[in-house]
C-alpha cells in the first residue's frame, strides 16, 4: 500500500494548495476519484509530460502508477472498471 499511499499523499498536498478536501482511501466515492486520476497519469500525455520525460523518468513513473493502481484494485476490485489498462 505504500505507492498507493504516497500517490494519494502527493495528490493530497496539490488540492490542499487551493484549500479543496483531499482523497480519503476509505470513501468509495473518492477511490473511485482516484482509480479515474490513475487512469488518467497513465495517458502518454501525461506519462510522458507532453515528452518533457526521459525514458527513464517515464518508466520509473509508470512503474509507481501501476503499482498504485495494483494497490487500489487489491483494495477495492470495483476500482478496476475506471481503470483502461486494468480492464
């Protein structure tokens, strides 16, 4: 559960700049919220940062969100369904 963790804990830190609620692991409706912010860190734009990334920067950050998202469908299986690469 660390990367899963961490990845909510840095999601957390960027609302908190602008005074909104963070993501709670244990709110269905958040994790769902979280599956979807996965699904979309994992798009080649993103990924990649528009191709700002070397491949190593890119694989290490695929490596985590993947990760992340193994923890969260391990968590919750239903999170599996906003998920494209885990479907």
């Amino acid at each position: 559960m660390k990367n899963l963790a961490k990845y909510v804990e840095q999601k957390n830190a960027w609302v908190a700049i602008f005074g909104k609620p963070g993501l709670d692991l244990n709110n269905a409706a958040d994790r769902r919220r979280i599956a979807q912010s996965i699904d979309s860190d994992l798009s080649p734009e993103h990924l990649t940062c528009d191709g700002e990334l070397s491949a190593s920067q890119v694989n290490a950050r695929y490596r985590a969100l993947t990760a992340a998202a193994r923890e969260l469908i391990a968590l919750d299986p239903s999170t599996a369904q906003y998920m494209y690469e885990f479907n």
